[in-house]
C-alpha cells in the first residue's frame, strides 16, 4: 500500500513538473524577448554607444589639456660646461616639464563638431527604434499566426468530434438493422480525412511555434506557448484614415527622424569645412626645469638646481590660412554635396512611408470587408449544416450531402479565422506606422 502511494506521489510530481516547465507567452513577452536576445538591436545598440561617446568627446574638447613628462639622457664624451665650453666628460641630465594648453578661437569648428556629433547619436538612437519597430512588427505577424493555426486546429477538433459521434450513432442504427452499413463506411471515410486535416493542422501549428521562437531566438521551445488574446478585435474601433496615419508617421516614425538628424549632421560637417578659412588663436603655458651633472666635476644639490633651473613659458599662437591646395574648397564642396544627397534621402523616406501607409490602409480596408464577409457567411453556413443536419436524421438527405455540408462550414470557419486575424494584423500595422 505505502509502496503504491510513494508511485502515485511520484507521478504527481512528474506532472506538476512538466505543467510547471511549461512557458506560455503574451505577445507583449514575446516583443520583449526578442528586443532583449536579437543580435541587430546588441549591435546597433553598440554602435549608439560608439556615437555617444564621440559626442561626449566633442564636448570635452572644449576643455584645456594637462600634461606632464620627464627625461633623463647621458652624453658620453665632450660635454658642455659651466662656463660654456666643451669638455672631454661624461655627463646626464633630468628634465620635468608640466604643459597645458586651450583653443581660444578655431572659427567656431569646435562647436560644430559638438553639434554634429549630437545630430549623429540622434540618428543612432532612431535606427535602433526603427529596428525594434521591425522587430515588434514580425513578432506581431508571428504571434497571430501561432493564434491563427491554434484556432483552426481548435475548429478541426470540434468538427471531428462530432463526426465521431455521428459513427456512434450509426453504428447503434447499423447494428440495430435500422440503418444499411454503406452509411456508415462513408463516415469512417470523412473521419478519416479530418483526421488527416487535423494532423497537418497541428503540424502547421507546431511549426508556427517553431517560427516564433527562432524570431524571438528561444534557446530551447520545447513546451512553448502563447497566450490567446481572448476576444482580439474591438468592434468600435475605427480604421484611421492614410493621411492621419501618415501626418502621425512624419512627426514620429524613427526612420523620418534618422533621415532629418543624419541631414543636421552633414549641414553642422559643413560649417566644420568652412571654419577652416577663418584663423586659430590657442594660449599654451609650460613650467620646467631640470639637472645636470658633470662626471669628475662637483655639481650643485639635486634640489638646488631643480629650484635655480625653474623656468615658466606662455604665450599664444595664431594660425592663418593662406593657402591650402585648395582642400578646404574642395571640402565644403563636398559637403555640400552630402547635404543635398540627406535632403534627397528624407524625400525618399517620406515618400516609401506614405506608400506604405496607403498600401497598409488599403489592406485594411479590404481585410475589415473580408471579415465581415465571413461573418455573414458563417451565419448561413451554419444555418445550411443544421438544415442538412435536419434532413439526414429525417432520412431525406444523404451522408453525402452531409458531410459536404459540414466540409463548407469548416471551410467558413477557417476563412472567418484567417479573416479575423488578418484583420487584427492590418489594424497593428497601422498603429506601428503612426
């Protein structure tokens, strides 16, 4: 007895555990997981980082340096002395220098650099909300295919069993003698083909998992899952037009954002071009000193000529271009160039988005028509198996007619999923493109 009670508990627990290990996914953790494992946001993510960094630096550039060195040398042979000649010795000296320095005036290039750094982080930051908008987007299509599979494959098994108890009721008449057996060979047939149905339905649903988890980069999908909506569409709810949606996407969409910053940073690239016609003006300070020792030859203390040999330089440097082959020239030039090229590229940008937009509204649009077309057709579908229903428990309608009846109500069924779905997909398309 005890032995039977240990198994019985043991057999619990291997159930509980395998309930347990089981994952099921909102579509909300399933973006999530895909942000937080996929490769191109790790590395886009990497390259703001690097953009961000550069601009820092830009920044700090405006700051004065600090620097400190120290030498030491040995001459061997004719050396100079105190009294300022040369003599067959062996000397050495130690130098320390402390050096600092600060552009006062570099035509502005600095605070350009600054901004134009700033315009790039910018534009990083959009690429990686474009990437993630995609991301979102593909998980989305993902997740209501996995819903869309498991929907059909509910239907199929509905539909299933009731052509099993369809055989069971025959098979009662059959062996009753009340019905003739070639009835019931034809239903064994049609359960035999929504069997087969039904084991690609799984297939297909299985390897919808499958899509999504490898989207999401799932390590291990073994007892994957994801949760169901519940009701998914909002029957209130009302498709923006293209023009709103597309007003919406010019003010917020990453890549219109990524296209104008990538425009600020090459205008900001041509006036750092053009602060190369003006002068530069920068003040330096240097403090040092240093000793020098004489072999064979008494010398002053250490601390004694380090004190005496101090000695302080400042003093300003102005640069002034005169000429330069040309390369300035050329390089505002070229500027030029990348900024008419940026405008272009926004012009471009706005002009795949408002195609989009109108093509995703379009979609949507047909997909709200085609739902509600197979809302109505599920009504009369339904309608007509009951009646067909009704007519082969009287005797006046063939297994047949039944099962063709119930196969165009299948049918129906899996239209008005993929319909619904459809729907709901186009109508998050337009919100992610807003």
């Amino acid at each position: 007895m005890k032995k039977k009670l240990f198994y019985i508990g043991a057999l619990m627990f291997l159930i509980t555990l395998n309930l347990s290990a089981q994952r099921v996914y909102t579509l909300q953790q399933c973006i999530d997981t895909a942000l937080q494992n996929n490769r191109n946001v790790k590395q886009q993510d990497i390259n703001r980082q690097s953009k961000a960094i550069a601009f820092e630096q830009a920044r700090m550039d405006l700051l004065p340096n600090l620097n400190a060195s120290a030498g030491q040398s040995f001459m061997l042979g004719r050396s100079l002395i105190a009294d300022n000649t040369y003599k067959n010795v062996n000397s050495s000296q130690t130098s320390f220098n402390i050096s600092s320095g600060i552009t006062l005036f570099d035509g502005m290039k600095m605070k350009y650099n600054i901004d134009a750094r700033k315009a790039e982080m910018k534009a990083s930051e959009a690429d990686l909300e474009k990437i993630k908008s995609d991301i979102e987007l593909n998980v989305t299509v993902a997740f209501l295919q996995v819903l869309l599979y498991k929907e059909n494959l509910q239907t199929l098994e509905a539909q299933l069993e009731l052509t099993k108890q369809k055989i069971e009721q025959k098979t009662a008449l059959v062996n009753a003698g009340k019905q003739p057996e070639g009835e019931l060979y034809e239903l064994k047939a049609q359960l035999a083909r929504e069997e087969m149905n039904l084991t690609q339905a799984k297939n297909n649903h299985k390897l919808a998992l499958l899509d999504l988890a490898q989207i999401i980069e799932l390590d291990n999908f073994e007892n994957f899952d994801v949760e169901n909506f519940g009701d998914i569409l909002v029957p209130e709810q009302q498709l923006l037009s293209a023009e709103e949606v597309y007003r919406s996407a010019v003010q917020n969409r990453p890549e219109i954002k990524g296209a104008e910053y990538r425009l600020q940073g090459n205008m900001k690239n041509a006036d750092i071009a053009r602060s190369a016609f003006f002068p530069s003006l920068s003040f330096g300070a240097q403090v040092g000193t240093g000793y020098y020792n004489l072999s064979g030859i008494p010398n002053e203390a250490f601390n004694k000529q380090l004190n005496d040999n101090l000695s302080t330089n400042v003093g300003f440097s102005l640069q002034i271009p005169i000429f330069n082959r040309f390369e300035v020239k050329n390089r505002v030039s070229a500027s030029k160039l990348a900024i008419e090229s940026s405008k272009l590229d926004i012009e471009n940008v706005r002009f795949e988005l408002r195609k989009t937009i109108q093509q995703a509204y379009q979609n949507a649009l047909a997909a709200q028509a085609r739902y509600a077309a197979a809302q109505k057709s599920e009504i009369a579908s339904k309608e007509a198996y009951r009646y067909a229903e009704q007519k082969y428990e009287a005797g006046r309608a063939s297994v047949y007619e039944l099962y063709q009846a119930k196969s165009n109500l299948t049918q129906v069924l899996s239209e008005l999923s993929q319909s619904k779905y459809e729907y709901v997909l186009r109508i998050k398309v337009l919100e992610l493109l807003k």
